[in-house]
C-alpha cells in the first residue's frame, strides 16, 4: 500500500479501475479491481501524499506510536508488537 503510485492505476475498457503492481515479495504481477470504496479512499487522499503516492503513509516510527497510545486506552499494560497491531485496531474500533 505505501509503495502505490498513481502509475499503478488503470482504467480498463469497461471504465473499471484497477491496480496494477507486482507483489513484493514473490515479484508477480497482480491486477486488483478497485471496488467503490476504494476508489473513495484514494480520492479522499488525493494530493496528500508525497512523491505521487497514493495514500499517505506514517512512518513506522508514528505508527508504532499510536500502537503504544491505543493499547494504552485499551488499558493493555505489555509492550504491543507492530505484528499484534491488528487486534489492537480491532479493540479500538469497538469500544466505541
């Protein structure tokens, strides 16, 4: 998601909008349909990124970070791995 750029996108004969990049980490390409609230997404953030990306991405020194303030709301004491992030975000959109 941080390396997208606006080269990655297409329009394909039909009008849909896709993404096309290669995979990190095997290095295929991969073709991903951008469904509508993708699309919003992306035009939410439209210009907010740097160097044509397209989506501003924290550096992980900022994400981490806000790992360390939400586990804290969440009232978790242990010190929270960027790998156990997930289940932080998901504590955190429920206890609203």
């Amino acid at each position: 998601m941080a390396n997208l750029t606006k080269a990655n996108l297409r329009t394909s004969f039909d009008g849909h909008l896709w993404i096309d990049t290669n995979r990190q980490k095997t290095g295929i390409e991969t073709n991903i349909w951008l469904l509508d609230v993708a699309k919003h997404i992306i035009e939410k953030y439209d210009s907010m990124a740097e160097r044509n990306k397209l989506l501003p991405v924290s550096c992980y020194v900022n994400c981490k970070n806000s790992i360390k303030a939400i586990a804290k709301k969440c009232g978790i004491e242990k010190n929270v791995t960027w790998h156990q992030r997930r289940h932080l975000m998901y504590l955190s959109a429920n206890l609203s």
